[in-house]
C-alpha cells in the first residue's frame, strides 16, 4: 500500500511539474538580441540571469538591459552600475553617476562629466585618452589622433591599441593596413618591430605573410628558408616556395589538405 501511495506521489509531482513548465513556456517572451524572459526568469541566449527581474527588466539596446536593481550587459551584471541612472553614450560606452564602461567593464579612473567618445573604440575625458575600457598611458589629450581601429598617435609618440609603439617616429608614420604600419625606418605588426624589414619593398600578403625584397615574414619574424621570388600563400596558416611547405611560419613536412 505503501509502495502504491509513494508511486501515485511521484506521479502526481512530476505532472505538475510539466503542467507548471508547460504554463510558464506559454508566457516565454522574446526580447530580442538572445534576451527572453518568462514568468520567473530571465534569459540570454538560453540561459537563466540569476537575480534578474521578469517584471522589471527591460532591454536598453541590443546588449544592455537592466532590471530595478542592476545593468546587464550580454546577460551578465555590470557590477556597481546604477541602472537609476546608467544611460548609453553610444552603442559600446555607458555611464551612470560615478564611472563609465565599455561593453559592460568599469573605465578606472573616467569622468562620468567629461567623458566623450571619439571614433570607435576610443573615447577621452579632461585628462586621459581610452582605448576600449584600458587607459592608453601617458597619451596627450589635446593632440592626440587617431590612425584607425588600431593605430593612434599625439604630438610625442605612437600607440598600437592603449600601448605605446616603442621607437616609432611620429612625424613619419604611417597606417598600412590591419595591424601593419610603417615610419621612414621600421616595419611594424601590431605595434612590434618586424626586425630587418625593409620600409621601401615591404609588401603585405595574405594570413599573416608579408615579405621584402630579402625575406619572408609571419607576423613579426622572419620565415627561416623561405625563397621571397616563389613564395605564395595558401590557406590557413599555410604558404610554399619552390622547395618547402610552411604552416604559420614554420616550414612543415604536412601539406594543407585544400
């Protein structure tokens, strides 16, 4: 009897457990952007957002979203953002009372009442230049410029994302592509030295190639063998001379398989 009792209980539980699943999956609401919510929860992109507020939250572009008590960005808690008083300055920047973000981190040390954003990602208060939430140290205000997505000088140095370019020559520099520059004596790749390269024949290829009238590089080192009159990129890290293979600068005994 026992048995039977303990069976009928387990079968009543788990039919109300599906009819409770099945009513709330009749109140699920799409917010969008991978935001859902239901009844008791909400969601990104399937999963629950502890703590945040069914009946409260509510998106404030496709990546923020807040509820009574915080700031979400992509699901996740903005920590110490007010959503009282978080409002956006662009797509990526945000600001309450007491900081600013980007993407969802806190700014260190930005001017909730200055701050201004300049293309992206840069932005500037009173006194220092950011690139995405990281301060680029030491970059003056007043004369600094931006190259493009990467590359950024003022009127004393050159940087490469929020970090200076070691040696680079501000008067002479210049943007050769993503993440390729070059000034009237060096050769850069994200910011680094190619070593030897040559400013006058450097000619960018394909996948992390490049070359100059003497060498091959990937990246910023030199490609040890490689023949620069029959050098030829392929596919997915790999290149090949008249003699070898090479898989991302390495000479390699394994073939690309297309």
């Amino acid at each position: 009897m026992t048995s039977i009792s303990t069976c009928t209980c387990s079968l009543l539980l788990c039919l109300a457990l599906a009819i409770s699943a099945d009513a709330l999956s009749m109140f699920f609401e799409s917010l969008g952007n991978g935001y859902g919510k239901d009844l008791r929860n909400v969601y990104y992109n399937g999963t629950k957002i502890p703590g945040a507020s069914p009946m409260f939250f509510n998106l404030i572009n496709d990546r923020y979203g807040k509820d009574m008590h915080n700031v979400y960005y992509n699901g996740q808690k903005v920590p110490e953002a007010s959503p009282m008083f978080f409002k956006l300055i662009n797509d990526r920047y945000g600001k309450d009372m007491h900081n600013v973000y980007y993407n969802g981190q806190k700014i260190s040390g930005a001017s909730t009442m200055f701050f201004q954003t300049l293309d992206l990602p840069y932005g500037k208060d009173m006194h220092n230049v950011y690139f995405m939430d990281q301060k680029i140290s030491g970059a003056n205000v007043n004369s600094f410029k931006i190259l493009n997505d990467e590359y950024s000088r003022d009127s004393q140095n050159v940087y490469y994302k929020n970090q200076k370019v070691q040696g680079a020559s501000v008067n002479s520099f210049q943007v050769l592509g993503p993440r390729y520059a070059k000034d009237s004596q060096n050769v850069y790749f994200m910011g680094q030295k190619i070593p030897g390269a040559n400013v006058n024949s450097f000619k960018i290829l394909d996948d992390g190639y490049s070359k100059d009238s003497q060498n091959v590089y990937y990246k910023n080192q030199k490609v040890q063998g490689a023949s620069v009159n029959s050098f030829e990129v392929l596919n997915e890290g790999y290149a090949k001379d008249m003699r070898n293979f090479f898989y991302k600068g390495e000479q390699t005994n394994k073939k690309p398989t297309h």
